[in-house]
C-alpha cells in the first residue's frame, strides 16, 4: 500500500499493473456476470430514485420492468446499495447494441438527456473504493478474470491502471491526488 494523502491509501498494484477495456473482447461482461448490481453512493441512489426514468428509453423493457418492481437501487446481501438486475443476470441499466452489453445511463449523457455519466464505480472500475475509516480510503485493484482482455490491451499499449482511470480518479479525488499517485508510480521505493 503506497499513502498519496492522509487519506487516501493506494494498492501498489494500481500504480504497476495495466488496464485498458476492451469491450470488442469482452462484450461489457462486467455489467452482466457478477453478485450483485454495481455499487451506488447514497447521492447517486438519490439521483437515480428522482432521474431513472430518463435513462428508461435507452433500457430494455426487461430493465424497466425490473426497476418499476425492485425500485431505482436495491440492497444486496450484504447491504450495500447496488443497481437492481434483470432476473439476477445483467444490470437493469443496460442494454445490447451489436452483440456488446451498454450503459443506459452512459447512452442518455450521451444523448444531452443526463449530465449523470454512470454510478461512480463503474466509472473508476477497476479500482474499488474502500472506506477505512471516516476520513480514510484505500483504493483498491479489483481483479477480475473477465478482464484478461483489458490487462493484454492495457500491457500492449503501456496503459497503467490508475491512468486508465484518470479522469474519474480528478474527478472523485482531486488533480492532486492524482498528480501523487502518478509520482508514486514513477518514482517506486
């Protein structure tokens, strides 16, 4: 674990293994296989109860279907707040186009219907945020074998994890974070 603040914590592997999607390879796999919905904030739960309806024409009807039962955002089993799924499969947020699993959320920002781009940990993926305490985090690499293509594109074109997630991490954490991060990576030891 490398300290970048006093509150932010990050995986040394962050900082030295490479990820880059490939969503031709993978066909958006990580929005259909897994446990459970993608992880939400209480803000975006709150934005998504007031605004799902604005994402709903880029959905399947299955997905519509599935919020109008379960609701916007859900609890999973172990009581995190998660985006509902479409019979335990995919996201309830998206949709297929080409044989590729999308984001119904994305497609609206897209289309200037939603400035929401898509719940943070989708965005920031594959790196987890995990609370440590009240004003710490640690920011973790999910590795997950469903994003073998995403490390072999991210190893040919020398794209680290924490650059391929740049922007979300200025975004969720602030330039200078980032600007810590990236020395830490090139600066090891």
């Amino acid at each position: 674990m490398i300290i970048v603040s006093d509150k932010i914590i990050v995986s040394e592997n962050i900082l030295t293994e490479y990820f880059c999607c490939d969503v031709p390879a993978c066909k958006g796999i990580c929005c259909v296989e897994g446990d459970s919905g993608a992880p939400l904030t209480d803000k975006e739960c709150s934005l998504l109860e007031r605004t799902w309806t604005m994402y709903a024409p880029y959905m399947q009807p299955a997905g519509v279907r599935s919020i109008k039962k379960q609701g916007s955002w859900v609890r999973d089993i172990e009581d995190d707040a998660v985006t509902p799924l479409i019979d335990g499969k995919e996201c309830a947020y998206a949709y297929f186009r080409d044989g590729l699993c999308m984001c119904a959320i994305e497609k609206a920002r897209e289309q200037g219907v939603s400035t929401f781009r898509k719940p943070i940990s989708c965005w920031l993926y594959p790196i987890r945020v995990q609370k440590l305490s009240e004003n710490t985090v640690a920011l973790n690499y999910h590795q997950w074998h469903l994003c073998r293509a995403a490390c072999e594109l991210g190893a040919k074109k020398k794209i680290r994890v924490f650059e391929f997630a740049k922007e979300p991490l200025i975004h969720c954490f602030g330039a200078e974070v980032y600007r810590a991060i990236s020395r830490a990576a090139d600066n090891p030891g």
